[in-house]
C-alpha cells in the first residue's frame, strides 16, 4: 500500500516586510505570497518601544535599535531575511485631501493612454504646500460626472475624471522616521499613513463606499479618520491614548506606570459593574516581592495586602477614556460625521483592548460602534490577532495590493517615491557590505 505524503508547500513569489514604529510597541511581520495569489503570514515579532513619543523620533540611536531587534525577531520566526520593509506613521501631522480632475474624450472608446493622460495631468493638481507627499492614489473614475468606476478602459464618455486621494505629512518627522529605519539596515519601500494600513486590515470595501469612521487609538495618538466612496476623506489626529489613561491610574493611586498598566489590562474596563466595590484586586503581580524596589510602593487607599477596590480603578480608567471619546465626538462632528451623516465606528489599535470599550464609546457617541480587528490570515498568531495589531497586519496588505501612484505614472524606472529626502548613503554603502558577505 502507497504510503500518503503531505502535498507540497506553495512556493512563494514574493516577500513583503513591514514595520510599525509605535510610542508603546515596535511590531514587525513578514508576509508571504504564493504564486497562486495567497497571502501568509511568515513571521512576526514585537518589543517595547524605545525613542519614539505621539509619533514622532525622538531618539534616533534608540529607535533605531529597537527597530532593528523587532526585525531581526520576525526574520528568525519566518526563517526569512528581508532587505526592505513598508513602514507606518503614525504622527508627522498627516492630512487628509481629494483633488479631482477631469479631461475630454469626445464620446469615443477610452485607451490606455487616456488613463495616462488622466493621471499625469492629476499629477500637476497636487498641491503639498512644502508638505511630504506620502501618497497620491486614484481612488475612483467618473465618466461624464458619474462616479463609482472602477475601470473605465473600453468603456465610451465625452468627459473621463479621477477623485485623488493625497496624504501629505511633515517632512522632517518622516525623514527621521525613514532615517531610523534605513539605520537599521533596511530600505524603505514606502511610508503609509497608519490609518490606511489600518483601514485595509479592519474596514470592509463596502463599509468604506458607504461611509464609516474609523478610530485608532494608540498609546500617545488617537488618529479619527472618515471613509467614503471608497476613500479617507478626513482625518483628524488628537494627542492622546491609552498611555494617557495608564498615566492617569499610576497617579491617582501614586504608583509606577508598569504596575497601573496591568492593572488597565488585567482588571480594568470602561463599563462599571454593581459588585465592583466587593472585589480587591492586588497591585502587584504574581511574581513581585513585597520590596518596593522590586514591586513598587504601595498603592494610595490600598488595604495591607496592597489591594486597592476595582471600583475605584474603574472609576478613574472612565473618567479619563471619557475626556479622549469627548475629543472622538468633537473630531467626527468637525469632519461632518455626526447626526443623520454619521454611520458605523469602528475602534482598532492598541488601545480598543480595553474591555467593555466598544459599548462604552458606542452609549457616549450615540452610534453603532464595534471593534476592528485584522483579518484571518494564514499563520498569524494568535496574540497579534488583535486590534493592537492591526495596523501591522494592514500594512503588510497594502504593500501586496502596492495601490497605483499617480507620481510614478510615465515614469520610465518603477515606482516613485517623493518623502522630501534621498536615500541614505550610509545605508547604501551598509546593503553593499551586506550583500558582499552574503554571496562571497
């Protein structure tokens, strides 16, 4: 009788990495695609961050560092090195702007080259106003002011049109940001604003032609960004998070941040409960002394076990997520999403963790609310299946959608990329030493 073996392993076509520099984690995955078109998951890894606050380098050997360790852990989890990663931003000052632009077709079949026409003339529309460009993405076509097409060659119109969406960012942050990364010993593919990446790992297509809010909360930034037609047509970051609200805990009971951040995580929740104040949570965890050099001091109101009531944790995690969900409320409502405009919130990022959050945020905004999540991909871990991850996961299926820049349209050398900087020549000469050791 033959004996059945295992069928072989699709081989892969192409390998994407990519890196999210956050304030509280520095998180990386390498992402696989089969020849057949299927996307993996090859191996991911994370560390604490070091060097980076509300978005922004801080310090450039730190963060380089630290960059460079949650690579090399990703690479040694999918058995794979990488030379080039996608990177997210997060802060940098990203906006949010839609440039429209139509040209004469004459009632006649659209060709390829009115596309190229089209797109090149798009190109002069952009207006960064001494901004980097991060992106410049056809989102949809409209054929004598219809809209919603999504490939208009072979079809006939008098007037052919395209809705860009621009992203535009500071310059310096964003060189700093790529500079950290090219320190690290890796190119820059692109840097994509983070609540794109995030938009493709949480939002549906459909729930961004119909129109959604999407809220990011990270450790220092909470970016708010609208969706509709099939583009981000808002954005607006506020310099807070859940760091914030662990800071909020450490104060409130005078003890150190990493003992009131497990408790956030733990214990904590954004919705009270009636027998919250029958229920003593420890401070320290399992494994901590009572020594305050190893353990922290004892907690302000504590009994003499170092308890404190989980209502009164409770109490102070509500008050602080509601001064960030009033600044969600006013950020939506200045982006027109508010009253019969608004629609379904969906919360994502490290910070939508926090248990009970989603119908806390859906009774104060007073809308459908849920939590985004990445999707199911072959061999994502278990532990960053969650919101705080999303992000990442976004990020790696962008870089395999790799969206059309209008800015590398006529261009006779693949894709272009203007994030107001050079390469690194540090960083050529380091890949050139690399790839010398690798093959000799």
């Amino acid at each position: 009788m033959a004996s059945k073996t295992a069928p072989p392993r699709a081989r892969l076509a192409k390998i994407f990495g990519a890196v999210n520099v956050g304030s509280f984690r520095i998180s990386a995955m390498i992402m696989g695609e089969t020849e057949t078109g299927d996307l993996m998951v090859l191996g991911s890894g994370h560390r604490a961050s070091n060097g980076v606050k509300r978005g922004y380098v801080t310090d450039m050997k730190a963060a380089t560092y630290a960059i460079r360790d949650a690579v090399e852990r990703a690479e040694k989890n999918a058995g794979h090195n990488i030379q080039s990663v996608w990177i997210a931003c997060a802060g940098a000052g990203l906006k949010s702007q839609v440039s429209k632009v139509e040209i004469e077709i004459g009632g006649r079949r659209i060709e390829e080259e009115d596309v190229d026409t089209l797109l090149i003339e798009a190109k002069g529309m952009i207006q960064p106003d001494g901004r980097s460009v991060l992106h410049a993405i056809p989102a949809h076509y409209t054929l004598d002011g219809a809209h919603g097409v999504a490939n208009p060659r072979g079809l006939h119109a008098e007037r052919l049109g395209v809705d860009i969406h621009v992203m535009l960012a500071d310059g310096a942050p964003v060189r700093n940001l790529m500079e950290a990364v090219q320190n690290a010993h890796l190119e820059v593919e692109a840097v994509v604003a983070a609540p794109l990446a995030s938009g493709f790992a949480c939002l549906t297509q459909e729930e961004r032609e119909l129109g959604v809010a999407l809220v990011e909360i990270g450790s220092d930034v909470t970016n708010v960004s609208v969706f509709a037609a099939g583009m981000l047509l808002g954005l607006r970051s506020i310099p807070m998070g859940s760091g914030d609200i662990t800071d909020a805990v450490a104060s409130a009971f005078g003890i150190r941040r990493f003992q009131a951040e497990r408790l956030k995580c733990v214990s904590g929740s954004a919705i009270a409960s009636p027998t919250d104040h029958r229920e003593m949570i420890p401070v320290n965890g399992p494994n901590e002394g009572s020594a305050e050099e190893t353990a922290g001091p004892t907690a302000r109101g504590a009994d003499d076990k170092n308890r404190i009531a989980r209502a009164e944790l409770i109490s102070v995690i509500t008050q602080s997520q509601s001064q960030l969900t009033n600044e969600i409320g006013k950020a939506l409502k200045e982006m027109g999403f508010s009253g019969s405009r608004s629609g379904q919130v969906v919360l994502t990022g490290g910070g939508a963790e926090l248990a009970g959050l989603a119908d806390f945020t859906q009774s104060a905004l007073a809308m459908p609310v849920r939590i985004g999540r990445a999707p199911q991909l072959t061999g994502l871990p278990e532990a960053h299946a969650t919101p705080g991850f999303s992000g990442l996961a976004g990020l790696c299926l962008y870089a395999a959608e790799d969206p059309v820049d209008i800015r590398s349209v006529g261009a006779r050398y693949g894709r272009s990329r203007d994030f107001g900087g050079g390469m690194n020549p540090l960083f050529a000469l380091r890949q050139w030493w690399r790839a010398l050791r690798e093959n000799f």
